[in-house]
C-alpha cells in the first residue's frame, strides 16, 4: 500500500533579494521561483512546516516581501522564527518586519513558542510544537491522538562532520533525549548542514549560499499517513558557482558582516576591530572596504 505524504518539513530558506557572492546566476528571485515550483511539484497540496529563518535578514526590500507574498500565496505554510527572521534577535518582534508581513497576509502561520497546533484533517492529522530560536521549554502537557512533531530553531549537530569548530557541546544532539521522549518527530533548523537520524531531520539550508556548501543537498521531513517520518533528499536543479578562490575570500568577509548585526558598536567601528584581527589577503578586503565607506561620507 502506497504511503501518503501528510506534512513536509523544511527550514533556513533565507529569502533575499542579493546573489550570494560564491553563486553564479543573475537573479536570485529566479533562483527562488525555480526552488519554490520545485517544492510544489514535489508535494502538491501537502502542508509544509519551515523550522525558521524564512528570510535572510528581518528588514529586507519590499520587492522580496512582495515577491514572498506573491510567490507563497495559495500553500499551507506553518513556521516558527530563526533568529534571522527577528529584528534585533527579539522574539516578541516576530509580528514586525518581513516575518509578521507574511503573517498579516495569510500567508504563514506563526506557531507560538511552547505551544500545539493541529495539522490536517482528523483522519491524517500532526500536532505540531513551536520551539523557535531561544525557546526551547519542553511541553507541559501531551497531545495525544496525533503525531507529535516539534518544530525546533537551535543549532544541534551531532559529530565534526556537521558542525564548526568549537561548537558548544551543549547542543549536540546526544543531549536531546528529553525531546526524543516528549516528541514522535524533532524538525530542526539553523545547523547549514543537513543530516538525519531516525524520527530526527535537521534539513540544512533550502538553498546552496557559500562556498562551503558546494555539492551541498539539503533534506526535507516528510510525515506520512502510516505516523512515520523520514528525511528525503531534494537537491538543488543547476545550481551555479563562481570560481574557488573568490568564493572563499567573499565567503569570509560576507559571515563576518552577517555577525556584525547583533553588535551595538557604531558599523565602521566593529568593521575597523574585524580589520585588526583579520589577517592576509582577507584584512586587505576589510581595509579596503572601509576605505570606500570613508570616501562616500
């Protein structure tokens, strides 16, 4: 008997307008419609769950939140946020900027922190637990009668293979057996890196973005109708690279700068202290970069 796909779970979509320097193509709202038909054709009607991180940055263009609209419209799409979603990494920001605009247009449904949302009809149904970034409380009341699935925004990983270097051992994934417990599925995002193991899928990115990533295939989750749920390869169709060497220079300054968003210093001063620690061709690019800011003032 042929099993029958009920919730489709992904995350670290990272919507933006930009092509990240280490890809090819000339548009990365191109790129994105392809992804997003792809996803579609893959799994016509089935809900999807997005473990957080929908956009790139929580204030980007109104072209992209209009594209969003546009392009998401008509799909039933339940998330929980990432800190890239959220303004100043404040959870109760969630309803502003790009993130909320998807919310007030119907577009997603936003699963608050700590609690249970019923998916699909009663026949085929998943209970789905909101654990966005920063929230990770475990529920203090079981849902019974529907498969359990949490919806988790924390960086976990579970060997060298799929994690930085020094990441805290505090999130590996050996010590979540309090969730394996409480839960009959765990969808995580953050970690860029896909992996699965048995009633776990960490998904990776939607979309290839650095250098590092090359070669890279994202998982989704998919809950079927017989309350079992597996990771599913869906790789990218045709992604486009530019050339190593400029990947990994433009790779480095781009994370970087990424980070510089939660740091209260003035922009040129946290820049000039990234310069100073910097080291080779990489703090030339830093010191030429705040050379060009100091020319446009």
């Amino acid at each position: 008997m042929t099993r029958k796909p009920i919730l489709v779970t992904s995350s670290d979509w990272h919507l933006r307008t930009t092509v990240p320097a280490s890809r090819a193509e000339k548009s990365w709202f191109d790129v994105m419609d392809k992804r997003i038909a792809q996803l579609k054709a893959a799994y016509p009607d089935v809900a999807i769950a997005i473990a957080g991180d929908v956009f790139d940055r929580p204030d980007p263009p109104s072209s992209l939140v209009s594209w969003a609209i546009s392009s998401l419209k008509g799909m039933e799409i339940y998330t929980v946020p990432g800190q890239h979603d959220l303004a100043q990494h404040r959870y109760n920001a969630r309803h502003e900027g790009a993130y909320g605009a998807l919310i007030k247009a119907g577009v997603i449904r936003d699963i608050d922190a700590g609690q249970w949302v019923p998916v699909g009809t009663m026949r085929n149904a998943v209970a789905l637990y909101g654990q966005p970034w920063g929230y990770y409380d475990l529920p203090k009341q079981d849902f019974e009668g529907m498969f359990r699935l949490c919806l988790l925004h924390k960086y976990v990983w579970t060997h060298q293979a799929n994690c930085y270097v020094g990441a805290d051992e505090e999130s590996n994934l050996s010590r979540m057996t309090d969730h394996m417990r409480a839960f009959d599925g765990v969808a995580i995002g953050d970690n860029h890196i896909a992996f699965s193991l048995p009633r776990i899928v960490n998904h990776g990115s939607l979309l290839a973005m650095t250098s590092a990533q090359v070669g890279h295939v994202p998982k989704l989750g998919v809950v079927y109708d017989d309350n079992t749920y597996e990771a599913v390869s869906f790789p990218e169709i045709d992604a486009q690279w530019q050339g190593v060497a400029l990947q990994e220079k433009t790779d480095s300054i781009l994370e970087s700068l990424s980070a510089m968003q939660v740091v209260g210093a003035d922009f040129v001063e946290t820049l000039t202290m990234q310069a100073e620690q910097a080291k080779g061709q990489v703090q030339v690019l830093y010191y030429e970069l705040l050379n060009h800011i100091r020319k446009c003032d």
